[in-house]
C-alpha cells in the first residue's frame, strides 16, 4: 500500500500521466499533442442523472455512488 501511494502521489490528478513526464523543465504544453475526447456511455448516463437529482434539489449528490449495469441484448 505504501509503493502504491508512492507511485500515485507521482502522478498528475487531472490527465493520469507521470508528473516528472509533464512538469516543465522536462515538457511544455507544445511538447504534448491533444486528441479527441471519448464519451464513456456509462459516465453520460450517470451525469444526465446527476443533473437530474441536481435539478430535484437532491442534497450532497457529490456522497452518492452510482453503479451502472449493462443490459442483456
């Protein structure tokens, strides 16, 4: 457990990669090249219902887990 928090404080919170990889003097933004999001059909589905739950005053959405389960086709 302690490699594991080791190697993830190393690690940027925002885009996953290795903080000594992407932290100036080792990189600059023109050193990096940005594709195309991916929507995740599942993190949709769970914001349309965050909005939802949002929009019905629902209290404290940011303590709610949601799970997903893929239907049979």
């Amino acid at each position: 457990m302690l490699a594991l928090g080791e190697y993830e404080s190393g690690m940027c919170e925002g885009c996953g990669y290795e903080l000594a990889e992407t932290l100036p003097p080792a990189s600059e933004p023109e050193d990096w090249t940005l594709l195309p999001p991916r929507r995740c059909s599942v993190c949709t589905l769970i914001a349309i219902e965050q909005d939802d739950y949002a929009k019905a005053g629902t209290k404290h959405i940011h303590a709610l887990r949601w799970i997903a389960k893929r239907k049979r086709r």
